[in-house]
C-alpha cells in the first residue's frame, strides 16, 4: 500500500508511537514508540555484545575547533550544524561571549577520536570495539517524522583495529548483523551492496549499506557499515606501539542505524486500519478484547491475561463500550494478537484469536492451546510481512544491461534499476545531472555483471549497481 | 578518606569510569563507567515499572518561546541555559537567521507539559506515568566531574495525576524508592526530608530530597522529588475531563537522579589504592590474577572463570608480568572480589581470594565454595561500606536547641547540624548572608522538635532542619 504523508502522520499519531515535539523537526517518542526503539536496541546489542563491543556514552557537545580538524569529514554534513552559546536569561536574551564555540554532534567521530586520541597506546589494548545509543543532530530543512529530523536517535559504532583486513571485515560482520535485524526484526526484504564513490560517507574507504525498496518503490537507506582505512585515525593524532616498539597508525570503522528504521516498518507493513508490527517489536503484542460486561466474562479474561503477560507485553482494550471501537484500537496500534472472549467463549473454555494481518480468519482456540498457537503465529507473521515486502523488491528491480533498453524504461517504469556502473565520480556526476530525482543506491555484493562495460560512459564497470529514487 | 580534587582526578580517571571531553565541563563515561551507570538504569527501572510508570523520550531542543511560558520556573535555571542556532559551514563561521531560537534542555518539565497538554483529554486516560533517561544541560561555571557538568546524564519522571493526594503519595512512593537504591545499591547512608521553601525546586509546592554527608563532612544531594500541585499543570493548560464531564486540573510531580551518584560512590567509598564498588555495580565484580605462567595454571584459571563468567563480570587482569602491578590494576578499578590463582591453589584444587575492603584478609578456600563465598561476600561488602558511611553520618550529625550553643560550635565542627527551624524565606536568607558557605539541606520528616521556636528568629518551628556545607 503506498502511503501519502498525510496517512503517514495520521498512522504512527494514531498509532501512538509519534508525536511532534514544538522545535521543527524533533519529536517525542511516546511509550509505544519507545518499546519498538527499546527492542531494536536489545536485539542488536545483543549481537554486538557478542562481538565484544562495550557501550559507551560520550557528550552531544563539540567544540567547533575539533570538528574543524575534519574538514573533509564536515564538509559532507555543512550546512546541517546547530551551534551552541550560552544564554543570560535576565529580562531579555542576551548572547554571551564564549570562550568556546559549541556544535551539537551530528556524528560523533571526532569525539570518539579524540578521546582515542589519549587513551591508546599499545597493541595489546586493541582492538578497540565501542558503541553508543544516543541522539544527533541535522539541522535539516524538509523533515519529515522518523525520516528525517533535525534531532534523531541512532546508535553508532566505532572500532580500531590494529591492521586493515581486520577492520574492513569488521565493518562487513556489522553489515551482516545489520541485513538480519532488518530482515528478522523488521521483516523487511533488503538490498545490500557498497556505496559508490560518490555516496560513500565523507572521509570512509568504504561504505556498505542496507536499503529497503518500500511499497512506494522509493529506496530508503536503513543502515550503514563504514570502513575507514587510517584516515580519521591520521586526522586526528591516533597511534599505538606494536609488539617491536614501532609506530603504527590504526584501522578503523563506523557503524549506524537510527529512528528511521521505524519509518520503514511503517512504510512498508502498514494497512488501512493502522500499523502492522512483528511480533517480536510490537508495543502491544496481544491485546485482550472483551463481548459483554458479565463478571465471568471479566474473570475469564483476566485469567487468560495473567497467564500470558508475564511472558508478552498485553493489554486490556476496554476504554469503549462498542467492541468494534476497541478492535479498531488495537489495530491502530499495530498489535498483531487480539484475544475476544465472549460468553461463547467462556462456555466452551476457547479463546477466539484474530490476527492482524489476515483479519477476516478467526481462529477458535482451546485455553490450553494458547502458548502453541503464539508460537506459531509468530512465525506466520513474520513470514507473511517479510514475504509481501519481498514481493515489493522482487517485481520491481529491473535489470539492464544497455543504455536504450534502460532509458526506455525509466520513463514510466518504478521501483531499482539494476545496472552497470564504473562507478567513477564524472560518470555519476553527469548521471546525477539527467536523472536529478535519482541516485545510485549501492553497488550490489552478488548480482553478476551483465556488461563489461558501464552503460552511461562505456569505461569498464566495476560491478552492477542499484539506481533508484529515494527518500 | 577525604579526597582533594586532584585525588579525586586521579581515581575516575585511573578506574577508568570517566574521561573528559572537550567542550569544558563535559565527559566521557568508559565501558566501566557505563556499566555503573547502567546497572543503577536496571534497578530503578524495574522498581519504576513496578509503579507502572513507562518510559519515553523526548528530544533535547526546546523552542525559547515554550520555556518562558513558565518564567518563576525558568528563572531557577538562569543562568545556565544553553542557546543554539543553525549554522552555516562554509569558509566562515557564520549564523544563519533562524525562526526560532532554540535552547537544550536543562529540565523536560515545559516539553513534558507541552506534550501532556495536546494528548490529555478525560480522566480514563490518568495516572501519566512517564520516564526518560537522557542528558540535560547547565552552562555552569565551575564544573567537577559527575558532580557538577555541563551536560550530565540523569533519568526524570514526570507524573499527572487527578487529585492532589494521589500525586503528592507518588512523590514520596518514589522518594522511598530513591532511599532504597542509594542504601542498598550505592551502600550510603542517607539522610532524607523535604526542601525549605527557599531550596525547593522553581515551581514546586514540595521537593523532598535524599541528602549524603560524605568523608569530608559536606552534603550531597543525590535524588530528589517534587510535588507540584497544579502550579504546571495551570502554566501550560493541561486539563481534563472528569467522570461527571467537568474540566478538572491535574496535579503533577517530577523526579530524577542523576551521574552526580557515581561521584557520591567515588567520594564516600574510595580508599589510598583506588575506587571501592559494592559488588552489584562494580564494573567488574571478579578479577582473576595468576600467580605463574604454567599452561596448568591457566588452564585451571580459565576453567574457574568460565564456571563463574555467565553469572558475574569477571576479568583477567594479566597485562603486566608482576603480580603486584595486576593487582593494583584491579584495585585501581574497584573491583570488590579478587581471585588468585597460583600453583599451591592449582595442587590443592583450591582457590585464594582477597575481598577488595580488607586487603590484608586472605581467604583460600576450596573450588566447589566459590558460588556460597561469593553470596556471603556480597552481603559482607555491602554492610561494610554501608555501615562506613553510616559512622560518617551518625558521628557529625549536631543537634541543638538554642542559637548560643549552636554559634559556639559551628566554628570548628564539621558535620550536620540540626536545628529548630521557623522555614521562612525572610529568616532562611538572612541565616544565608550570616554563613555564607552553609545552606539547609532539608526539615527532617522524623525527628522531633526539640524547641518550638526557630532558633534563627524565635518563629514557631515548623521542624528540625538539616544545616551544613554543601558540593
């Protein structure tokens, strides 16, 4: 279902994971948006506390002068920085002179190497393998919820690593926790690949990405992985002593994903009657629907409840009278679950269930069923989310291998247009120039190449790449 | 111990539970300062939840505009605000116009009221019982690490409730809570009551406070609670409708504590070798240190430490050859259990331990008690270090009931000293010009009046106040 933005607000509002905060672009994470983040969050550190990597928390302030250090690095979020002074608050505002300028992070590299910068010295303290979940800042002029916002939650990842195979294979395990969270979590079928010279992020080697074609066939990127080389480690002083007492420069990577995520699972599962969750990510996953008010029924259904809200986060939908009002609820809130129970019901000791995402199968369940039938249909839904964004990507990635079949189609054609590419920055600069609302999404990992040649400029390709509209 | 400042660097920074950054007045907090600070997030979290408050987040930016809106409220943070505008990066600094002048929060209460304004409508819908963890901002002047920032982490809870009882029972419920995690969870004694008028949070009825005296005998204050009546609740017109479909005001409270705890650790428990933790947040719990370098020996160590790792955070501290150097280390970072494991104890299947608090006691004990000593040493540490600053409390807390032995021996005692107190602000500020470096801390909500009269002034005494030095 393709969703305009005004259904967009009206779904997560509904919904109740959103709402508008009063600076422009910032927004509040109500409880039933902070559960989603709070899940994302403990999958993934999870994964990464495997890996080893420790959390960490570092400021949101920088001084100007550390970020300046970067240039190249800056330059790829100029003109995005919100610059802090301090404030006299008498009878008017008053600017103070500071000794310091202050910008909020929209990244926090320098930070992080700064502060590498000081404490590492030998190889035995590598590698280092850090991450922080936290907020940044894009002072950014269109915004639009989750998508983009001036002041937005992520997590990022930064690691050294004494030698440079190490960190690109980091930065490739990363990759790879990314593609599962986003298919297993989210339920999202993705694209992965390398970004092209061009898109990478300023000051990386490499950068690798996880982007989703949602149902309005715009890609949006959900997750980035980046190796580094030494350039941020040179920029900013970072060295250690090997085991012969020698200088060495370290390898590095960054890692991130953010709020956006949940736009995505918006874009892409949602229906008419209000969001879509997973199982696992579900602010509500079973919701407990009440036909009458007779006490038996209430005792029933508050048995079944106690039973299952030790182990699922449940929820009594009873603020109105009218059942259909209540079921109406629970499907704006996305909960996959609804448990109706009815004086049928309480006769015959079953439950009737109602899945969320094939509304008109009722199931009729015994008591003792219940923790079975879950089970499964947590596997049910997965499936059938993962499965109909699937079906998104895979009729709408057209493969080209020459300009004319290519410009024929892009006219009227939506969705990836999978190429080959030379991936050098005049071709893609030119390429930007005629197709201004597209950009090359990523290089693809897997997908063979069907020209030696690029179709734009005829110089070699290095590989077929993704070329799309995006968010 | 008392410990000066430079000391007091020289222990976060060697334990590696801090590290400054940048901008003046923020920090770092490590992987072993992070587990602190997350280990107290879990268990105020579950006590919260328990409550049924949820958690949110709101965003770091704040329109000026909305701020003013409460301007007794603003005041108490003037002049530590923090103002930003967007900016442009190109050759030059320079600022851009921006529509509206933003600041950082130093408080949420004005965007939790902004919030609660937009989505409270009728009765069914309270209790609000919401919480956020996240970093707030004060320009100070003077910053400590943990104990002073500029920008610090802390957890706030903002809380409507229809009547006024209801919301003034919840800030001592969560008052409660506050005593019991500071005693049981950071070992310290504790001295409790409410705010004088002057002290009170800005906009507050009532704030009630958990106060330490530290080593050297000036006071901490490490959570607070305040009651607010319906004073925001009026400011950012937050009403609903009650059963009868009257428009009714709720009242409100707030609360926080925040990284100022850790700095409250550091000082009440740290000794000449390093940062004492109590078992439950020590950063790491278990240190294992091998005495020899016999496969043996590290077979015997590694299979001990996979025997206990699932369940504590152990370490291996074998970075140094010296036994003495990895012991240091480990006392460096606190760590309250240290298991030594040398031929002798790999012979005898035995294993000697040596608890951080008394150095000189060696325990050697047999590998199948490890699990029952661990249990047994837990409690030891936690009474230990309570019952430390409990004797710091109790032997320079001063009672009197007249000015003239009061005057006689605030010269050269160095404690808290309580007093019959009138809690007029007219009384409460001319106390202020007389002791300069003195504050009251709080009224005592349990100990009795030992004179009807204020000492100050000779006004009826409302109760025993808490007066003394403070951070």
């Amino acid at each position: 279902m393709e969703i305009d933005n005004k259904k967009y607000i009206r779904l997560i509002e509904e919904g109740k994971i959103f709402s508008y905060s009063l600076a422009k672009g910032t927004f509040i994470l109500p409880p039933n948006g902070f559960i989603i983040w709070d899940q994302i969050k403990k999958y993934l550190d999870d994964k990464f506390e495997k890996l080893n990597v420790k959390n960490v928390i570092l400021p949101t302030l920088i001084p100007i002068s550390l970020l300046e250090k970067e240039k190249e690095h800056i330059k790829g979020f100029s003109p995005e920085l919100f610059l802090v002074r301090k404030k006299k608050l008498d009878n008017q505002i008053e600017l103070e002179d500071s000794d310091e300028i202050l910008a909020l992070r929209p990244t926090s590299e320098v930070l992080f190497y700064e502060w590498f910068s000081k404490i590492l010295q030998s190889y035995k303290q590598l590698p280092f393998l850090y991450n922080q979940w936290g907020q940044v800042f894009r002072a950014e002029k269109n915004t639009k919820p989750f998508l983009r916002n001036t002041e937005f939650l992520w997590q990022e990842g930064h690691t050294l690593q004494s030698s440079e195979e190490e960190a690109r294979d980091f930065s490739k395990k990363i990759l790879n926790i990314y593609k599962d969270y986003v298919e297993n979590i989210l339920c999202l079928s993705v694209t992965i690949g390398k970004k092209t010279s061009c898109e990478k992020f300023a000051g990386a080697l490499e950068s690798y990405t996880v982007e989703c074609l949602l149902p309005d066939y715009q890609c949006l990127q959900v997750a980035t992985s980046h190796y580094f080389g030494k350039n941020f480690s040179y920029a900013f002083n970072v060295s250690f002593r090997d085991e012969e007492n020698k200088l060495k420069i370290p390898s590095s990577t960054s890692w991130g994903t953010s709020t956006r995520s949940i736009g995505a699972l918006v874009l892409a599962h949602s229906d008419d009657f209000g969001l879509v969750f997973p199982f696992k990510i579900a602010p509500i996953q079973i919701a407990f629907i009440r036909r009458g008010d007779e006490q038996c029924l209430k005792d029933y259904e508050t048995e079944t409840y106690n039973k299952l809200s030790s182990l699922y986060r449940c929820k009594f939908y009873d603020e109105n009278k009218q059942l259909s009002v209540n079921l109406a609820s629970a499907d704006k809130e996305g909960c996959p679950i609804k448990i109706i129970i009815g004086s049928r019901e309480f006769e015959s000791k079953n439950l009737t269930i109602s899945l969320r995402f094939s509304p008109k199968e009722k199931n009729v369940i015994s008591n003792e069923e219940i923790f079975s039938f879950i089970v499964d249909s947590e596997k049910k839904i997965s499936n059938y989310l993962y499965e109909k964004s699937d079906f998104v990507k895979k009729s709408h990635v057209f493969k080209f291998d020459n300009y004319c079949d290519f410009i024929k189609e892009i006219e009227y054609k939506k969705g990836l247009f999978l190429v080959p590419f030379c991936d050098r920055s005049s071709c893609e600069n030119s390429v930007r120039e005629k197709f201004p609302s597209f950009s090359f999404r990523c290089i693809s990992f897997s997908e063979e190449i069907l020209n030696n040649k690029c179709i734009f400029c005829q110089f070699d390709s290095v590989g077929m790449a993704y070329f799309g509209r995006s968010y």
